[in-house]
C-alpha cells in the first residue's frame, strides 16, 4: 500500500470513529509532520520499521522546538491513533507510541472576562435575571467575594447606611474576619433584593 493510500485510509479510519473534520485535519497534520522527521532521519517511512525510540526522539525533537505539551502530548495522541489504525490492518504488529509517556502540561491561568464582556453579561443579567440573580452577580462583581464567601452570608452580615455600607465576611480564606466596603450600586441593588428576603440567609437555597 503506498503511503496516499495509507493516509486515505487513515482518514476514513478516523472519520469511521466519529471524530470532526477540524480534530481530523490537526491529526493529519501531526502525522505528515512525523512522518516528514522519519524521512528526514532515515530516509523513508516505513511504518513497520517505527520503533517507541523513535516516537521518543521525535517527542525530543518537539520539546527542542518549543513546542507546547499540550501540542506535544496531541501530536503522539495522533501517532498512537495512527499506529492503533495500523495495526488493525495489518501494516505493523505493534504500536509503537503506547509507552512514550506523555508531558505534564500546566493549569491554564484564569481567564479574566473583557470590559466588553462584563457589560454583555451585566446586561444580559439585568435584563432576564430575578432579583436574586442580580444581587448575586452585583455583589460578586464588585467586592470580589468567592461564591462560597457570598453564600455563606447571614441577613446581618450586609450593614447598609444612608451613604455607606459594607458587608462582613466572617470566615474568609485562612478563616479570616474581614469588613469588604459596599459602592452605591451594590447597596440600592441588595437594598431592594433584601426587602423580600424571610430568614437568615442573604441566597437561600443550594
């Protein structure tokens, strides 16, 4: 079988497993690329030939380049699947990017929200949310407080004065008491949520 076909028949081989034409199109990617590194190393690409080494190396060769893990760690997902298809079909006898350990990629940091996309979800909340909703999201928004801390809030907890306010968090992180000050838009906001509030809880419910 030449090597057109090959990836012809990769490419059903994938397409057979249900996966999108965009996740196809970056593992075919991954293979012409590998496939490119073994030519270039040795001459040909002879699937047969393909050793865990040389998936090793090739994972080396990323890593010199700079590549990200998680490019890396997709680009021998897309060999490994590769070498799954050909077994199956009688080009090799094993898969020889099965035991090449994949990197440890890194959280990703939070992504904050744009000034833009504030106002879109601000809006969108104004507009379709309850009293409750706004409350929370407002509140959350402009103090900085964590779900759990805004949660956990009593009815006494929230002190709102003619020209100030402010709300106590009593167990915060590293179980610390602290005051957060309250802007006007917050106040009139939870002054009326709190109007039609029965209990301790400020959000009642899970």
């Amino acid at each position: 079988m030449n090597i057109i076909n090959m990836l012809t028949n990769y490419t059903n081989y994938l397409l057979g497993r249900g996966m999108s034409t965009g996740t196809i199109k970056i593992y075919m990617g991954h293979i012409r690329r590998f496939k490119g590194w073994i030519e270039g190393t040795y001459g040909s690409f002879d699937p047969a030939a393909v050793t865990a080494l040389d998936v090793a190396d090739y994972r080396r060769y990323l890593q010199n380049k700079n590549r990200k893990p998680a490019t890396i760690n997709n680009a021998l997902n897309a060999i490994s699947s590769y070498f799954v298809f050909a077994k199956e079909t009688g080009l090799v006898e094993t898969d020889p990017g099965a035991g090449v350990k994949r990197l440890k990629e890194q959280d990703s940091a939070p992504k904050w929200l744009s000034r833009q996309e504030i106002g879109a979800f601000i809006r969108a909340v104004q507009k379709y949310g309850s009293k409750k909703e706004q409350a929370l999201i407002y509140l959350l928004l402009h103090t900085g407080l964590r779900i759990s801390e805004a949660v956990s809030l009593n009815v006494t907890d929230i002190v709102i004065r003619e020209r100030s306010g402010y709300v106590i968090v009593r167990r915060g992180k590293g179980d610390k008491y602290r005051e957060v000050p309250l802007n006007v838009t917050v106040r009139n906001c939870l002054t009326d949520y709190l109007a039609g509030v029965n209990g301790q809880w400020v959000f009642p419910g899970r």
